[in-house]
C-alpha cells in the first residue's frame, strides 16, 4: 500500500514549516546550549522526527522507522566507510613514525602555523574535496593538523571552515551534476553561475581562517600569503568553473593554491614565527628539515597514493581512467536494493514535483567504485612503502580505528536517519515550501534554503536533490532566472557544512574530541551565519541589480 506524502499537514503553511523544524531545534539546542554529546543529540533529533512524521504528518509507523534505518545504513555506508579509512591510514603513519617526517618537512616549508593550515586545511582538503567529498577532506586534515600540534579545537574547526570554499565542485563536481539532473537545467549554466558567486567567498577564506585562529593584528603579518592563497584559489576557481567544466574548478585551485604558495614562500617569509599561545616558542631561524629527499617522499607517500586512486575512483565517465575492475558494482544486481518497506511506496506530490511520482528507496552497496575503497587500498599498497610495517600490525590498527570511531560511526548513522525521515515524510519539502512562499524576496532566502539541505544531509549533493526542483518552480513563479536559484542552492550549501551534525561527528573523530560536538558547534555556528548572509544578499543582488554578472 502506498502513502502520498503531506507538506502542510496543520493548514498553515507558516505554521507547519516550524513544527517540521522541531527536530532541529533539538539539534541546536542540545549541542549548542546543552553542549550534550554528538550521539545523544542524534538519538533524540532521530526519534522527535520519526514521532513527528507519524503523529503530524501522518506516515505509516512502518514506513517511518523503514526510512529511518535506510538512512541509518547510508550513514555506516558509505560515510562511515570513508571515514574509517581515512583516519586509519594517519593512524599507520602516525604508529609507524612516519608522521613525524611529514610535520619535519612541512614545518621546513613553514614552521608557522597560520601557513600550515593554509596549506593542510585550505589548499590539501580541497584537492580531496574535490576528488572524494562526502566528509573525506575533514577526516584527513584534521587529524593531520593535530599530528602536526595544533590545538584539537582550532584543527577541527578550521578545517570545518576551510572545506567551506570547495565543497559546490566536490567529488568531481557531483553537486552540480545532480541539480543539473533534478532540474533538467544546463549543467555548464549552474556551474557559471556558481563560479560566480562562490569566488567571492574563496577569496576571504583564507584570511577567515587566519584571523579565527591568531586574530586581526596577528593575521596582518602573514597578509601576503593569505592574498597568494586566496587569489589563486579564487581565480582559478572562477576560470575552471566558466570556461572548462564543472567537474575540475576544485582539483584545478588546490594544485595552483599549494604550487603559489611553496613558490611565494621561497622569496617571503613572516616577521614572526606565531604559534598557539601554550605552545613552544618556534627555534630562532626557524625548522630545519632532518631528513632526506627520498625519506621525505616515503612519508607522504600513503597520502600521495590515496589523492591519485581518489581521483581515479571518481572519475569514471569523463577522464576515462577508471579501473575496468568496478563494473562489477553495476554488473551485480544483488549490490543494488530496493530497501525494504519503503521504495516506491511513498509518493511526492505537487507543488513538490509536477505530477504525483514515486519516491525510490534504494540502497547501494558499490563497495568496489567507493571512495573509501580507494582510500582503503591506498592504504595497502602504502605498506610497501612504509618500512617495518606489515599486513598484520596495519589490520590490528584498522580494528584500533574501528573501535576509536565507535560513537562517531552511531551519530553519523543517526543523523542520516533524521535527514531520511525527513525526507521521505515530507518534512523537509514543507520546510522548502515555507520559503518559497517569499514571493520577490525568495532569491534572498534561495541560498538558505541549501545551506539548511546541507545541514539537514551534510551534503551538497544531497541538498540538491532535495531542494533543486523547488528552486526551480519558485523562481519561474516570480520571474527570476532558474538558474540562480538553484545555484544559489549548492552555493548557500556550502555555509551550511561546517555545521552538520554529521560533518561535525566526522571532525571530532579525527581529532580525539568524540563528546565535544557541541564545543565544535558553537565554534563553527556563528561563521557559518555570517557566511551564509553573505550568499543570501549576494544572490538578492544577482537576480535584479546585478544580473549583469550572470552569464
């Protein structure tokens, strides 16, 4: 038996948009006031949500705990999956003492530690944004900083802020492929569109993060790197974005980004050397590096592997040097299931969709063509490279990582089950609705909306799906250019992943602050509030007094 979903169940538009955001107050409230736990915030969020959805929206009991668990299995797989690996592969360079000469040799570059998070959190977490996405970036650069000396809050919490400027192109653009799909757009026109808006974003990032960490005075110091940064990022960003395709703007910033500034960095130093305040003054001419070119190579190595297969594991369809191997993932009909109780039997309904469409339910397991794979045999072939390090003692640190990433692993889990739920009983629909009932003012809250998908999935690509229909409608219906709005909606999304539940959870494994999510929270909220109204009068501007500026 079918369910045809509700999106405004109290009559009231306005009314039933604020009670469909119950469970995110929760959410707020518990990690923001009552700096409860990661996973205890989960449990509860989850469960008001599945409540709501049954006693308000009026979804089958079945058919609600059914998407909860399907959602509960996306987070575990393949979230999770990424995760594990991810850390697992610093955990062998760190248990091995190969990690030492990777914090030796960048603090040869830059004993600094505003430069070194330009360099890990900025310019290295969007090269993996841009070929894995999906939480990846965040899990390996804050446990490298950290491994680097980095006080644990500030590692976590620039990194959450740096992965802002990449995200709209990660995963070989993924976000963009799919709000082309959903909207039946121009994919090259969406890609324009967001590469110019985010730009003005990628240019202050840096600069964001160097004053979070040190302050203004402190971050005057180290200017001109901050400008080299932002302006290669920004720019390249901008040219990949418009002139070539949507699947590289990422890769293609990251590369100029790090090539700029270990070639600034050879005629430029700062004044002052600055660390963290309870940290070590830095030696008076600075680190010397105490290893060998070649030591130097092996070291970085596991994480030079892991950016190469990354890559390669992304980008099938377009570069053509994806491993024949992973076809099996679609040559196996078992690694793709219709979950059960659930696909096909909730229907979406207008104004959400043009005619009443059924809502799929899949789940699939491409454990071959998985980004975590990738990272998993990077981490295998690295123990031909890692000296004194074998099969045996890596598998005894997997099960380490495993049992490290415990509550991790239950929270992500959780809070995908609450974006299903909400997803599946409409919840989230009636949210968007809400906003498209702005009439002119609607591409100032356009960006909002995304940045509240991001929240709710802890994904771009997930927000797109969800939202870019209604974007679409909402725009044609005031008579602004579709395009924009569901540009705005991956750009405005972007704001919204520092504060994801689940982009949170992701950070504080790696950083040894599992129970601290609240902490990292409030650390991240109130940028990314500032950044997404930064989007939001951007957009407003850009779709009347600033048209020109669209292609």
């Amino acid at each position: 038996m079918t369910w045809t979903q509700v999106y405004n169940p109290l009559g009231n538009i306005g009314l039933s948009a604020l009670v469909a955001a119950i469970p995110l107050f929760i959410l707020l409230y518990m990690l923001g006031v009552r700096r409860s736990k990661g996973h205890h915030a989960a449990i509860v969020g989850v469960t008001s949500a599945v409540l709501l959805a049954v006693l308000v929206w009026g979804m089958p009991p079945g058919l609600a705990i059914s998407a909860t668990l399907n959602g509960a299995m996306f987070g575990i797989f393949p979230i999770v999956w990424i995760v594990v690996t991810a850390i697992w592969v610093y955990n062998m360079t760190v248990e091995s003492g190969e990690f030492e000469i990777i914090k030796n040799s960048l603090a040869s570059i830059t004993d600094d530690r505003r430069l070194q998070a330009l360099f890990i959190a900025f310019a290295f977490g969007s090269f993996i944004e841009g070929t894995a996405g999906f939480g990846t970036p965040v899990a390996i650069t804050a446990a490298m900083l950290v491994g680097l000396g980095f006080n644990p809050i500030y590692a976590a919490g620039i990194c959450l802020i740096a992965n802002t400027a990449p995200v709209a192109f990660g995963a070989i653009g993924i976000p963009i492929v799919v709000a082309a799909n959903v909207t039946q757009l121009d994919m090259m026109h969406i890609s324009q569109i967001v590469g110019r808006q985010l730009p003005f974003l990628s240019i202050i990032v840096p600069l964001w993060l160097v004053v979070t960490m040190c302050g203004w005075k402190r971050a005057m110091e180290v200017l001109p790197a901050v400008l080299v940064a932002g302006i290669c990022f920004a720019g390249t960003q901008f040219i990949t974005s418009n002139y070539v395709n949507p699947y590289l703007p990422d890769i293609t910033s990251a590369v100029v980004t790090i090539v700029g500034l270990l070639v600034f960095l050879k005629v430029w130093k700062p004044a002052n050397v600055w660390h963290f305040p309870n940290e070590k003054p830095a030696a008076t001419g600075g680190v010397k590096l105490r290893y060998t070119t070649g030591e130097v190579f092996r070291a970085w190595a596991p994480y030079l592997i892991l950016a190469v297969l990354v890559f390669l594991w992304a980008d099938d369809k377009y570069l053509k040097l994806k491993l024949s191997l992973l076809n099996i993932d679609k040559a196996m009909p078992w690694f793709t299931i219709n979950w059960p109780g659930l696909h096909g039997l909730v229907i979406k309904a207008a104004p959400v969709v043009a005619k009443p469409t059924p809502y799929p339910a899949q789940y699939v397991i491409n454990i071959f063509s998985a980004a975590g794979t990738a990272i998993f045999i990077s981490g295998l072939l690295s123990l031909f490279i890692i000296p004194n390090y074998g099969f045996g003692r890596a598998m005894a640190c997997f099960g380490r990582t495993v049992k490290q990433l415990v509550y991790p692993i239950f929270t992500i889990a959780m809070i995908l089950g609450l974006a299903y739920i909400m997803n599946y009983s409409g919840m989230s629909s009636t949210l968007g609705l809400a906003f498209t009932a702005t009439g002119a003012l609607f591409p100032f809250f356009s960006p909002i909306l995304g940045w509240l998908g991001v929240f709710l999935t802890g994904s771009d690509t997930s927000s797109n799906a969800l939202f870019g229909s209604m974007q679409k409608t909402a725009a044609q219906q005031i008579g602004v250019d579709p395009n924009l709005t569901v540009a705005a909606n991956s750009s405005g999304g972007v704001c919204g992943k520092m504060i994801s539940p689940q982009s949170i959870s992701v950070a504080t494994a790696a950083t040894g602050l599992v129970g601290e999510e609240g902490t990292i929270f409030r650390f991240t909220l109130w940028h990314s509030v500032a950044m997404i109204i930064l989007m939001a009068v951007l957009t407003y501007l850009q779709a009347y007094a600033l048209r020109w500026m669209l292609p």
